[in-house]
C-alpha cells in the first residue's frame, strides 16, 4: 500500500507540474536563503580570521587611557624596561601635516618611526623603492616612504613618486622630505581599516621638523612577541613590568585574541539574524505547501470517494497526501542546498579575501530537516481534512 501512495502521489504532482514547481521554487529559495547566509557568514569569519591571525598573530598593542587621572605617555625608560622580554617594541609618533606636490595639496599622517619597522610590523611591505635605513634614521635624513593612498592622491597615474620632493607643512613651518619608496597597500579585509593617506619618516626628522611633537614619549606602544614564545606569558610579563611603573586602570593591553574573539560574537549574531531572514524565506514555502495541498484537496474530492469507498482507510489517504507534501520539500531542500554550495564556491572564488571554502555540515542537515519538518507541518491540516472526508459526501461533490 504505501508504494502505491508513492506511485499515486507521483502522477497527482505530475498532472500538476507548473503549479508543483511555483510551489517547489518556494521551498529551493527558502532553503537556499539559510544555507547560504549562514554559511557566507562561516566563510567570511574564517578568511577575515585567518588574516587578523596573520597580521598580528603574535602583536601587543599597548595604549594610555588618558581619560583615566594620572594618566601619562609612555617614555623611553618605559620602554627600556620592557626590552628585556623577548619581544620587539615599535618607537612610533604620528601627527598630522599637509603634504605640497606641485598643485596638489593632501592632508596626511606624518608617522615618525625606527628604520627597522617592517621587520617589527609584518604589515609593512614596500611596492616601490626602498625603507629609509639605519644610516637614515642616525643622520635624521629627510625621507619619507609614503603610503599607496597618499602616492595616489599626490602624484599622476602612472608617474613614478621616487626622487620626487615634497614640502611638508605644519603651521609655519615649512620641510622638505625626497620620497624615496611607496609601500603596498594592506589587501583583503583588513584594507579598509588599515589603508590611510600616511608617510613614514626617520623619528629623529619628525622630532627636528615638527614642533610640538614631544621628544621620547608615546601614546601607545605595538609590541611584536617572538613567535617561539607564548603570547599570554609575554602579556603578563609586560603587565607586570608596567604595573611597577604606572597604576593599572591607565593603559590598556590589546591583543589579537582579544579582537578576535569580539569579531566572533558579532558575526555569531549577525549569522543569526541572516539565519532568520532565511527562515522567513522558508516559512513562505511552507505556506505555498499548504495552499497547493488544499488546492490539490477540494480537487480530488471525489477521487478521494472513490477510493475510500473501495476500501482505502483514513491512514491510507493520510499518507498519500503526507508523501506528496514532503516529496516536495525533500526535493526542494537537496536542489536549494545544491545551489547553494554552487553559490558560495563562486563568491569565494571572486571574493580576494574569502580564501576559505566553508559548508557546515550541521548547518546543511538542519536546512534539510527543517524543510522536511516544513513538508510534514503544513501538509498534515489538507493530509487530515482529505482523510475525514465522507465517501458518501466525496462521491457526490461536483
């Protein structure tokens, strides 16, 4: 009996195949909508992770909370007394400045730094020419290594910045500075945050050419840890240092784990808030299920008479019309979880910085189940109304 409810439930979808498919689209879309923003969300957190990890896996960044009272800038004494761990500290001052390049004129960051930057932050990577070196930074050699946005916005497309001169201005005063390297951008996702309109300079040449920048203090400290060490030792290690030398509650220590484990809250909430969307998607299959089943109900009255009056049971009719609402959603739930492993093996592939492919498999079964369940919970009411028809009545329906 139930392989002919099978057979029969078939022809009944058959006979109907355009209204089958509208109502089969419904439950595909449904499907679809879930997986795939549940799982976008899981790509998107593994790359923007994996990159996070590789920009700063390793990465302490220490800063004043000048709200706080007593708070002060950090000093080279502070530093010193921190050199003894096995980390690398990153001497950096930053203000602002307008940048003169023929017509052009740019505000930009002017960041005073050590000549051994790029070995101590692993986001610097230079594009054109070269960082200013050792010799650079003793003799406070009057180089700058721009930023890719600032030599955007300072020099033509296609004109080479190298050797170009560049006067820098800071209220009345007035320095010249030869660019002498570009750095590359910061790519991925990373990129909208950490890509600025800056130039990098020998820290003794921003102390020379800047006034009012302050002489060996520094609002915040990037720490690099020896990749052989533990990074919540070194933390501690650093904290404690800094708790002898200043009260705890002024300065903060930020570190990558930190970050990341905030970014991981928020996409959990945002993959449930796209989840839901999903789920309304599915809902309004659910509800095409349940119109087609009524449809399919009042027009096979009287075949249902005709079988219950040769001996077919309510069960039997019950079932017939549960197989043909669940075929339904089983069939829109494998083409909708198909689609969507298509859909986001596409997007990683166009995306620069969705490196990794993801499909939770816990996230595809429940999609699949759920569409299932949506199947059994809108086709029970037409399933039961068609089983408590009267023979008698279903016969002589018109």
């Amino acid at each position: 009996m139930l392989w002919e409810n099978i057979r029969t439930a078939f022809s009944a979808l058959l006979e109907n195949r355009l209204r089958s498919l509208l109502t089969l689209l419904g439950v595909v879309i449904g499907v679809f909508a879930v997986t795939s923003t549940v799982s976008l969300g899981e790509i998107a957190t593994a790359g923007i992770t994996n990159e996070i990890q590789a920009f700063g896996a390793q990465t302490l960044f220490v800063q004043v909370l000048f709200d706080e009272p007593g708070a002060e800038r950090f000093t080279d004494e502070d530093i010193d007394a921190l050199s003894r761990l096995p980390i690398s500290i990153l001497k950096q001052q930053s203000t602002g400045v307008t940048a003169v390049y023929g017509d052009e004129r740019v505000s930009m960051g002017f960041t005073g730094t050590v000549w051994d930057a790029p070995e101590i932050d692993r986001s610097i990577e230079i594009a054109q020419g070269r960082y200013f070196s050792e010799d650079d930074a003793a003799r406070a050699a009057a180089v700058v290594v721009l930023s890719a946005d600032a030599a955007e916005e300072l020099f033509a497309e296609g004109e080479d910045p190298i050797g170009a001169d560049l006067l820098i201005e800071r209220g009345a005063t007035r320095a010249v500075y030869t660019v002498i390297g570009v750095k590359a951008p910061v790519g991925g996702a990373l990129g909208a945050f950490a890509n600025d309109v800056s130039g990098d300079v020998p820290l003794e040449a921003l102390y020379r050419d800047i006034p009012g920048v302050r002489k060996g203090e520094y609002d915040f400290l990037p720490i690099s840890i020896d990749l052989d060490r533990d990074a919540s030792v070194v933390e501690q290690q650093v904290r404690s240092i800094l708790d002898r030398r200043r009260p705890t509650e002024t300065y903060a220590i930020q570190t990558i784990e930190g970050a990341l484990s905030l970014f991981n809250t928020i996409t959990v909430i945002l993959q449930a808030l796209l989840g839901g969307i999903g789920a309304i998607s599915l809902l309004v299959g659910g509800i095409g299920i349940l119109n087609i089943m009524l449809v399919s109900v009042t027009e096979r009255t009287r075949e249902i008479g005709l079988r219950k009056a040769l001996g077919a049971t309510p069960r039997t009719i019950l079932q017939q019309f549960l197989i043909e609402a669940v075929f339904l959603t089983v069939l829109g739930g494998a083409v909708g979880v198909a689609l969507s492993i298509a859909a986001l093996w596409g997007i990683v592939q166009v995306v620069p910085f969705l490196e990794v492919f993801v499909v939770n498999p816990f996230v595809v079964a429940m999609a699949f189940l759920v569409s299932v369940a949506t199947g059994i919970i809108f086709g029970v009411w037409p399933a039961r109304r068609a089983a408590a028809l009267s023979p008698i009545e279903a016969l002589r329906y018109e």
